[in-house]
C-alpha cells in the first residue's frame, strides 16, 4: 500500500506536469495569436495602401475601412496609426477607430505621463492619435517629446509637428534646433518643407551662441532670400566668424540677384576656407553673370581641389561670355588651371567655334588655328577637327593624329 510521502511525491509532480504543461499552452497560444495579429496587420495595412480603395468614394471608402479595421484588435490598430507609409486618410481613420476603443482621458493620460518604463511606445502611439485629431495639448506634449532623451520618440515628435503644419508647430521645431543635436537635419528637413512662409521665424536663429544654429538658420532661410531686406540679413551672417555659417549665407544668398548678394560672394572669392570659396564662386556666377567670369576665373588655380571644380562648373554655366576670361588662363603657370581652362572650353562651345573658324581662309583663320592649338596644348591632348581641314596654319603632325587623344591629367 502506497505510503503518505509517496502519494505527495505523485501529486508534487502531477502539479509540475500540469503547470510545464499550462506554461506551453500559454506560449504556443501567445506566439498563435502574435502570428495571427502580425498576419491581420499585414493584411490591412496592404489592403489600406491599395490605390482603388484611395479611388472610391468617400462613403463607400469608409464602409470598407471599416471593414478592415473592425477586425483589429487595438494594438494593431495603434501601430497602423504609426505607419508614415500609410495614405494620411487611412492613418485618421485609424486614429478614431482607436479612440473608440479606448479611453480617451486615458489616451491623454499616458500622452502627458511620459515613456514609462516598457511602454515607450503606448506613449508615442497616444502622441500620434492626439497630434492628428489636433488635440489642443498636442504642441505642448510634442515639444515635451522633443526635449526627450529617447531618439525614437524625438524622431516621432519631429514627424508629427511637421505634419500638424502650423506656425506654433514651426515655432516649436525652430526651438528644438537649439538642443537637437545630431537631429538637427530631421528638424531643417520638415521646417524647410512648411506651406507657408517662416522667414520671419528663421531670423532670430542668427543671435544664437551655438554656430551650427546660425549655419542652419542662415541654409532655411533660402527660400526666403527675396523678401524685402533678407538680402541684408544674410550679407551680415555672410561675415560670422564660423566658416560653416559664412557657406550657408553664401549658398542662401544664390537665390537673389541683388547687387548686395553679388558683392558678398565676390568678396567671399577669397575666403579663408576652401568650401566657403567654392559656394561663392557658384552663388557669383547665379548672382552677376554678366561680370563672375573675371573674378571666378583665377580659382581654376586654386589650391584646393574643390575650389577648381566649383570654378570650372561655374564658369561652364556662364558660356561664352566666359570666353575671353577662361582663355587668359591658358597663359597660367599653373599646369592644372590651363587644363581647366582648356576642359571649360571644350564644354562651353567655344573650341567648336574656334573651329568652324579655323576653316577660314585669312588673318581670323590663322588667329582661330593658333587658339586652337593653344587650347590642346594647355588639355595636353592632341584634336583633329573633323570635316573640312583647318587653315594650313594649323596641321597637327601625322604621329600626334594617329595617337588619338591622350588621356586628361
């Protein structure tokens, strides 16, 4: 007969059975319904991006998104609420579909409560819903959000304050890019894309300490650079003492051509950062492209690399008003700016019209063949004019045309 310890020894480890045997069913049931929901979430949210669905009209589009949507439980629904790939409609829909069913002074609750530990994202979830049914406490709780230390919920304040769109919504992204950081560009990004104009808003960003704030106050200011007085306002922030500010006044300043702008890149063509010389020379060629070609024509020799190639590409942009200015190079001692000058000639038109010339007979044929020549011999490559021969001045030997054209230092 079995004794006492016995009969607790079986019931000891029926229970461990029944409890290992309960622990599997609860995982195997939770990874069931996580499988199912991530299938049902999949499924409307392909079935909301559908561009037919987008085409019906309005009520019978929002008979079939409810159609959809009932069948969601809320946290799949929260996540749709977050989709940024998701047609602005279907999110709004989804939105008023989660505050049916659930509280709404509890949805405020955890917006204004902060991301408490673990649930991070019912606290981003509850800031899109409030931001996009424009909740009176939506700017307030985003710039909140903003201030957080969390990325992601930075990332998602950015993104809804850019869509709400208003002017306290700018106000509060231009305050951010105070202490943003390393999100600075996400801010510039949604201000630089405002329906309206913020000029006006952007101005008092030039006072502040911090030069990296000026550089992307002066760089959003260029949509604006035309309102009365602007030109003004980024001429002086064209002479901070932070090079990176003096690049985005100077870049800024490329969209108006007042004299004032063309002065300031002028005077920049000399600046002691090679990237500040190199976005002067392009905003003078835009600004005063009439007179750029004297002043931007000696930067072919430019020390720095970048420098010469903003040079060449401005001076291509001139044409051929830049001619005489580009052939005074070929002269240089300089080996780099002749073979500039000789590249922006080439691209301007000009050797093709040096050509056409050089087939004439007379004084403008032997002038035309003996800039020709210069021009090849400044490109360090041999050219063979193709049709009718050249003046007689001008015959490249049988070697040099036989070789081709050599390849561009």
């Amino acid at each position: 007969m079995p004794s006492l310890d016995s009969h607790a020894l079986i019931l000891a480890a029926a229970v461990t059975a029944a409890a290992w045997l309960a622990l599997t069913l609860w995982i195997v049931g939770n990874r069931l319904l996580h499988d199912a929901r991530n299938r049902g979430l999949g499924w409307a949210a392909q079935a909301l991006r559908d561009p037919q669905l987008a085409a019906q009209p309005l009520a019978e589009r929002m008979a079939a998104v409810h159609r959809i949507l009932k069948r969601l439980p809320l946290r799949s629904l929260e996540t749709l609420v977050m989709d940024t790939s998701l047609p602005g409609w279907a999110r709004d829909a989804c939105s008023v579909q989660v505050e049916r069913l659930r509280d709404p002074a509890r949805l405020l609750a955890t917006a204004r409560s902060g991301p408490e530990r673990g649930r991070k994202w019912d606290y981003i979830s509850a800031l899109f819903v409030l931001a996009r049914e424009r909740h009176p406490d939506s700017h307030a709780l985003l710039a909140r959000a903003l201030a957080a230390e969390d990325p992601e919920i930075r990332n998602a304040a950015i993104t809804l304050l850019g869509e709400i769109g208003d002017r306290q919504a700018a106000e509060v992204l231009i305050a951010g890019l105070h202490t943003a950081g390393s999100l600075r560009t996400r801010i510039a990004s949604q201000l630089d894309r405002f329906h309206f104009p913020i000029g006006e808003l952007l101005r008092p960003l030039a006072a502040s300490a911090d030069p990296a704030v000026r550089a992307w106050g002066a760089l959003l200011l260029w949509r604006y650079a035309g309102l009365p007085g602007m030109d003004a306002h980024l001429a002086a922030l064209a002479r901070d003492p932070d090079p990176g500010v003096r690049k985005a006044a100077v870049q800024s300043l490329a969209e108006v051509a007042t004299p004032l702008a063309a002065a300031t890149a002028r005077g920049l063509l000399r600046d002691t950062a090679p990237f500040v010389r190199a976005h002067a020379a392009r905003t003078l060629a835009r600004t005063d492209p009439e007179g750029a070609a004297a002043d931007i024509a000696p930067l072919l020799a430019d020390p720095d690399w970048w420098v010469r190639q903003a040079a060449k590409e401005s001076l291509s942009r001139l044409g051929l008003r830049a001619m005489p200015q580009v052939l005074a190079q070929l002269d240089s001692p300089d080996r780099f700016a002749r073979n500039g000058a000789a590249d922006v000639l080439q691209e301007i038109g000009a050797i093709a019209l040096l050509v056409e010339r050089a087939r004439r007979q007379g004084p403008e044929g032997a002038e035309a063949s003996a800039l020709l020549r210069r021009i090849m011999q400044a490109g360090e490559r041999d050219m063979v004019g193709a049709g009718a021969p050249l003046h007689p001045s001008w015959q490249p030997s049988r070697a040099a045309a036989a070789a081709g054209p050599q390849e561009r230092t």
